[in-house]
C-alpha cells in the first residue's frame, strides 16, 4: 500500500480519503465493484464513459492503496478479475451517506426528504 501520493502532510482524514478517491472515476468504479467483482472490459462497461488508459490506471492506484484487488487465473485465455478488498469494501461503506446526500439534495426527481 502507497503511505502519501504527494509530498507533505495531510491536513485531516478527508484530505487523506480524497487523496485515495479524488476524481471522477474512482467513485464510480467503488461503487460498481460493491456489486460484484468483474473483469476489465465488464467493469469499463459499467462506468460509462470512462477510457480504456483511465480506468487502468485508477485501477492500478486503488489496487496499490489496497482497495482493489487484482487477480489472475491461470486460464487460457488469460482471466482477471477486480474486487474490492476488506479497506474497500470500508471506504464504501463510508461514501454512503455522501451517495445518500446527494440523491436527497442533487439528483433530479429524488424527492427532498426521503431517505
């Protein structure tokens, strides 16, 4: 697991947990994963509209933060799959109820207060 990406201290947990999953795409890739592990070509189907060098290359730092797992079965053809790990299944758990915030107060058609 990468300790820090970038030089210097963080200045809380937030700006440690947003050093793991800043961007657009990590999150969406979290969330597909909490459904079931998938390989590359399945999981870049269900994220819409990311690419081919981004989702590898998300993939590749969530795996060295240990929130990913990699694995390969030694098949013909070649089989990997992605899950998501014990730390990623708890990061999550802990976007959760910032998905539940913005179905409450962004997404379109979600009625203000229901839960």
């Amino acid at each position: 697991m990468r300790a820090v990406r970038r030089p210097g201290a963080y200045v809380c947990g937030i700006d440690a947990a947003m050093d793991v999953i800043g961007g657009k795409w990590k999150v969406l890739i979290l969330w597909a994963l909490d459904e079931k592990p998938f390989r590359f070509g399945e999981l870049r189907r269900a994220v819409p509209g990311v690419t081919e060098k981004v989702l590898s290359s998300h993939l590749k730092e969530l795996e060295e933060d240990g929130i990913v797992h990699r694995e390969e079965y030694a098949e013909v053809p070649p089989r990997v799959e992605y899950s998501l790990t014990p730390r990623g299944v708890a990061l999550n758990e802990a976007l959760e109820p910032l998905g539940a915030w913005g179905r409450e107060h962004v997404q379109p058609g979600t009625p203000a207060h229901s839960p």
